[in-house]
C-alpha cells in the first residue's frame, strides 16, 4: 500500500463512510488536534517509566478510538467492528486521578507547566487536550457528538495534569509556583 494517494491533493479528505470533506472541515479539525493530543502523549511516553508508560498507552488507544468516532460521516453509521470508547475509561481516570492526588501535597498556589522533562510533557499534552476539548465543544453545537467524548476529554485534562504533578514528585522535583509579583 502507497502512503501517498493523491486524493487529497485538492485539498479534501475521505471521512469513514466515503464522503469527502475540504481539509478546513471543522469535523477535521477536530479528529486532527485528538491526533496531535496523540502524539503529544507519545512524545511524553519516551521518558515516562514503564508503568506510566502504559498508563499513557492505554490512552493512546483510547484517544484512537476518539479520533475514529469523529472521523465518521454525519448521517452514516459507524461499523460494527468499530470499537467502542468504554464508560469504564472515565472511571478508571477518576480513580487514578483520586490515587495520585492523595500522594501530592495539597495545591495551595497556582504552578506554572514545567519540572521534570516528563511533566512539562504532560502539561503539554494538557494543554493540547483542553484545546481539543475546546474544538469538539463547539463542533458538537449543531453536529451529533456523543457526550462520552467530550467527558472523556475533561477528565483526561485533569488526569494530565494531576500525572504531571506526580511526574515532578516521582522525580524528587517540586512543582513550579507562579510568581504573581
């Protein structure tokens, strides 16, 4: 199989289910920063520990199935083999998000994203996933978008920035105050 088709060429893309759509479809945006989101957890995987490490890839996953979802034609239906983003994902954010924060000391400041490498990773990867967030909100405003996703997206901004938080602490390393002076 080419990499390269040519069909894009004119600046449009196929969406799952055959139609094709200009590449500045908002529905492209959209899958595209869950794409860079992707790839920001990647770039964090790197100098994560192998047990944070698969925590990462399994969000890895998760953000694919996303992607897929939104990758869909308005009016067509996904295919039965097309995995499903499970309720369970937000639960087990949720709970690791509550095992971390009972490990952290108490926030009592703002704190710049930074620290350790891996944790200004993470805050990276936070800020991308809030912008995707951000995206799908209004996509979803006058296109069918299923809630799940956009849940899915808050939590995981949260649970970015509680790892980060974790990261520095791991490392022996504090978390970077704001200077508001």
């Amino acid at each position: 199989m080419k990499i390269y088709t040519k069909t894009g060429d004119d600046g449009s893309t196929s969406l799952l289910g055959g139609s094709r759509v200009a590449k500045s479809d908002p529905r492209i945006e959209c899958y595209g920063t869950v794409d860079e989101l992707n790839a920001s957890i990647g770039f964090a995987v790197v100098t994560a520990d192998p047990a944070t490490a698969a925590l990462l890839r399994q969000i890895q996953n998760e953000l694919f199935i996303i992607g897929s979802h939104l990758a869909v034609a308005e009016g067509s239906t996904p295919s039965a083999t097309m995995p499903a983003l499970e309720e369970s994902a937000i639960g087990r954010m949720e709970m690791q998000i509550d095992t971390a924060t009972a490990q952290l000391p108490p926030l009592r400041n703002f704190i710049l994203p930074g620290g350790t490498e891996l944790a200004a990773r993470l805050h990276l990867a936070r800020t991308i996933c809030r912008r995707a967030e951000r995206l799908i909100v209004g996509f979803a405003e006058d296109r069918p978008v299923a809630a799940i996703i956009i849940t899915y997206l808050n939590r995981l901004g949260d649970w970015l920035f509680v790892q980060a938080r974790l990261a520095n602490l791991t490392a022996g390393e504090g978390d970077v105050i704001w200077d508001h002076r």
